[in-house]
C-alpha cells in the first residue's frame, strides 16, 4: 500500500481517496488525476494532513471549488487537499467566515441580514478561501475591501494577518506569493443597510452573468487578468480610447479583440464569439489545446501590443 495514503487514512475526520480525476472537482472539467486526494473540515486534521505530505516529499496543494484552475492532461502526481468547513456566523457588522464555504452562500448570508459590501460579488463562482487567496472582485470592488482579518497556517503555525498584512492588490495578495500559506478562515466588516435594495443589486449582477456565463458552461471566467492603465507602458495606455477603461482598468479583451481572438478554437475549446476574454471547454477538450489556444493568443498580443497578458487562471500538474 502506498505509505503516504496509509498515513493519511490515519488521520482522524479525513476523507482520502487515490487516483481523484480532477476534471471531476473543476469548472473546466478538463485534466487527469490527482494521485492523492484529501479533505476535512477540521484545522487539526489539514494541518496534521499537511505535515504528512510535506514528509512525504512529494508535490501538495490546495484546491477550494475548482473554478479557476487547470489541470494538466496527466493529471497531478501528488496530493491535492480542500479544506471543505463552511461555517459562517455574524456578530453585529462583523461576519466570521470558514474558508471552504461557498462565497455564494455568504454573499446570501450578508444580504440576508442586510449588511453591505459583498453584493457586487454576487454570482462568482467558488470559495471563500480562494476569493481572498486571489482578492475576487467584481463591478469595481473586490473582497479585499471588506476583509479585517485572515487565519491561516503558514507552514509552522497559524497565524492572523490584518488587511494590510494581506497585502492586497488587484487580483492578488500575500498569500499568492506564499503557495504553502493555507488560508482557514476570515473576518470581515460589513455595513448596515437595506436588504431588499440588496437583493435587488446581487439579483440584477447575477441576471447579467448567467448570460455572459452560463451555469453549465465549462470554463474559468476570464482566463486573463486586467491591465491597470496606470501599469501599461505610456505608448500603449495613450492609444487606450478613454471610453475603454473601467475603474482605471483596460480589459484584457480589449486587446484580445484586436489581435481577432472571438471564436477562436482548438480542438474543442473556444474563446466565445461575444467575449474575447472567456474560453470554454465545449465538451471534449483537452488541457493541451487549452494552454496551446492561451499562448497563442499571448503571443498574438505580444506581437501587436509589446504587453504580456498574464493568467488569472492557475495551473495545476505542468
Ligand atoms: C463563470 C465564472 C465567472 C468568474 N467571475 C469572476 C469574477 O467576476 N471575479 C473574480 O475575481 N473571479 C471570477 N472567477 C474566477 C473564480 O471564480 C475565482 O478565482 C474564485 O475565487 C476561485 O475559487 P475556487 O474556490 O474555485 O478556487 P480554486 O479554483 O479551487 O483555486 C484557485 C486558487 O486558490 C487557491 N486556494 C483555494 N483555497 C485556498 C485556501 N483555503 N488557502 C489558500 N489558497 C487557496 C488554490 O491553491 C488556487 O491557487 C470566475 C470563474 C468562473 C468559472
């Protein structure tokens, strides 16, 4: 039997299972196995499951819904962990929230009880856990701005960051730059307001996405990240037209369009016809033609732009 899931199986409160086909626990519902695959919803138990993969010597990561990654064709030759506990609990405007609950959920949570700040988050795929690791945001907000606090294992001890420990930036923070930092849960501060009004903001957002992302489509939103006008090299941001740029950001699909990516393909996957931004898995795609269609179109707007589109997307067994 093999060592490291024998240790695993000892682990009390953690389910383990070999060969996990990780197309399976991702959005793309591309990619091959993971040849460990583990999940708890107690701190102990992950952190015990940590210190055992790390012993190991083999590979080991983190995963929450799914919704962002891609798996490599062959799969992960190591141990895939999800801390799966959900649980979600107010006290006045402040709410605590466990990392592995569904940020869906505790946007309903916010609004339910008429605290603000989390509704244009409305629709976005995932956990929780993930939406601070990568500071998901939407309309102009990000998470960022509502997180107090985050506690979190880093490699010997868990530990709390405050909002500026996070180190937040668009679409990035602290715990980016530390793969082996594992995110358990966070506070945030949130701000009384009128539930219906709400509900109404959440519900109008969500109208919106289901069409620009329908709930069955395979995919990872947008595989490219944002430019922030402020960052792009000065030739480049003078010839951005003023009516281009949101929130002081030139959407990756500007230049996406420009270089013909809308309805480019590759075997079975697609960059939509109306959003040069989304690529999808049509069914039988594979994460070769998907990371073969990326750099084709990095490269195009390389050549055309002289700027480099990065990923929001995270790779996972390449
Ligand atoms: C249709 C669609 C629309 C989307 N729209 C948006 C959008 O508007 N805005 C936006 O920001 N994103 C958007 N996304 C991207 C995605 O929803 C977010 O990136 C989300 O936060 C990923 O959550 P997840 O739980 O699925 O993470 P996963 O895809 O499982 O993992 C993503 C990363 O988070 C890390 N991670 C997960 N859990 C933890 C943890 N507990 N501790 C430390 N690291 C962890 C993983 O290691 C991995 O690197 C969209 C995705 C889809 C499919």
């Amino acid at each position: 039997m093999d060592l490291t899931l024998a240790r695993l199986s000892e682990i009390p409160n953690l389910t383990v299972s070999r060969d996990a086909p990780l197309s399976a626990y991702t959005r793309f519902a591309i990619g091959g196995e993971a040849d460990l695959y583990a999940e708890t919803e107690s701190v102990e138990s992950f952190i015990q499951a940590l210190a055992v993969a790390r012993a190991s010597g083999r590979d080991y990561m983190v995963m929450g819904g799914g919704t962002n990654l891609i798996v490599s064709d062959l799969g992960f030759r190591g141990i895939m962990l999800r801390f799966v506990a959900q649980r979600i609990l107010a006290a006045g405007e402040r709410v605590a929230c466990d990392a592995g609950a569904v940020l869906q959920d505790l946007v309903d949570f916010a609004i339910d009880r008429g605290l603000a700040g989390l509704e244009t988050l409305a629709g976005i795929p995932g956990s929780v856990g993930a939406a601070v690791y990568g500071n998901a945001g939407a309309y102009g907000y990000s998470i960022s701005e509502r997180v107090r606090q985050v506690r979190f294992f880093d490699g010997e001890c868990v530990r709390m960051l405050d909002n500026a420990g996070c180190e937040f930036h668009y679409r990035e923070s602290v715990f980016k730059r530390h793969k082996d930092w594992i995110i358990f849960s966070t506070e945030l501060r949130l701000a009384p307001a009128d539930a219906g009004a709400l509900r109404k903001t959440a519900d109008d957002i969500v109208k919106v996405r289901n069409e620009k992302f329908p709930v069955t489509m395979k995919c990872a939103g947008s595989i490219f990240k944002n430019f922030l006008l402020a960052e792009l090299p000065a030739a480049v941001a003078a010839a951005v037209p003023e009516k281009v740029v949101r929130e002081g950001k030139v959407p990756a699909a500007y230049f996406l369009e420009q270089v013909g990516a809308k309805g480019m393909s590759r075997g079975d996957i697609h960059v939509a016809t109306y959003h040069a931004n989304l690529i999808y898995n049509a069914g039988g795609g594979t994460a070769a033609d998907l990371c073969a269609l990326i750099a084709e179109l990095k490269a195009r707007v390389r050549r055309q732009f002289g700027v480099e589109l990065e990923e929001e997307v995270q790779y996972v067994g390449f």
